[in-house]
C-alpha cells in the first residue's frame, strides 16, 4: 500500500506476524532484506509513505525471491507514484 505523505521523504512500514514466520530471525531477515530494498529505491518514491504487510510462508523463500518479489512490487508502486 502506498499514499502520499507531502514530505520530501519516503517512509517505510512494516507489518510481520508470527503468522508470517514462527521464528523471530526469518521475521527479521525478512524486515532487513525489505529495508534494504527500500533504501535504494527511496529516492523514486520520495514523498510518498509505503507499507509492506509479510504474508504467510515468507520463511520459506529464500533471499534472492524475497529481493526479486520487492523489486517487482516497487514497479508497481512507482507506476501509482507517477501517475
């Protein structure tokens, strides 16, 4: 979900349950693998407040999906941020 903040600056927000991952490290690797995704496309969505919600079974992807799913879900939400 994305709406606009009117900052000059993007946010991020997350949301991961226990019901997206049992184990406190796969909730955080996938919180430190979304954050550094964030950081290098913060300045496309500048001024804009972004919220990523984890899904259930994000364990089980590995780190290389995790990227490759984020890097497609910012595509889409720079379309929204252009138009």
């Amino acid at each position: 979900m994305a709406r606009h903040n009117g900052l000059d600056h993007g946010r991020l927000g997350l949301v991961v349950s226990t019901r997206c991952a049992k184990r406190a490290f796969d909730r955080n690797r996938f919180k430190r693998l979304v954050r550094e995704s964030f950081r290098h496309r913060q300045r496309q969505l500048r001024g804009w407040d972004v919220v990523v919600i984890g899904r259930a079974g994000v364990a089980q992807y590995s780190n290389g999906q995790i990227v490759a799913s984020l890097a497609g879900h910012w595509v889409k939400v720079q379309r929204c941020v252009k138009s």
